[in-house]
C-alpha cells in the first residue's frame, strides 16, 4: 500500500459517507443492494463513495458483495503517523455531522 497516499486512505476512512459504509461491512461482507437501501443511495453511488478504498486493496467487490479487508485496515488505523492527524480527522467528522 505504499504507493498510495496514507493521509488521503484516512480521509476516506472518517468521510461520514464511506464510514457508514464500512460500519456496516465491519461484521462481514454485504450486497451493494443491500448497503444501497441501507444508506439510502443507488448502487453505482456506493462504489463511486468507496473507489478509493478499493484501488488501495481496502474493500474488495466481488460478484457485487462488497467486503473490507480487515488486516490493511487495522494497519492504516495502527500506524504512528497516522494519530497525529486524528484530532484533524474527527474535528471534520465533527464539522459534518453539525
């Protein structure tokens, strides 16, 4: 994963859009139709949220069954570097949500 941008996989991760997403694929693997009526947008609007995180090797799609690599995940929320943008990260959350 090094050749992506770590800071821009974190910003991905917090986006209040794609963490509902992930929320939801924490305990396993889901339909896009499923995660669609979920969230309450088309399927074609989860993958567009989620490309990234694709392209990085965090979320695989596979027969439309989308699932999060839960090893590379906890690598990216483990890494040092990566705290000292947290504070960063959940004041966005934060923004977004008020």
């Amino acid at each position: 994963m090094a050749e992506f941008d770590k800071e821009k996989i974190v910003e991905h991760i917090f986006n209040p859009e794609v963490s509902v997403i992930l929320a939801e694929l924490e305990n396993g693997g889901k339909e896009s139709s499923y995660l669609a009526e979920k969230i309450g947008v088309s399927e074609d609007e989860i993958k567009n949220r989620l490309v990234y995180l694709i392209e990085c090797g965090l979320v695989q799609i596979d027969s439309l069954v989308y699932s999060v690599d839960t090893e590379k995940l906890a690598k990216i929320m483990e890494g040092d570097e990566n705290y000292e943008n947290v504070m960063d990260g959940l004041t966005k959350l934060d923004s977004y949500l008020n």
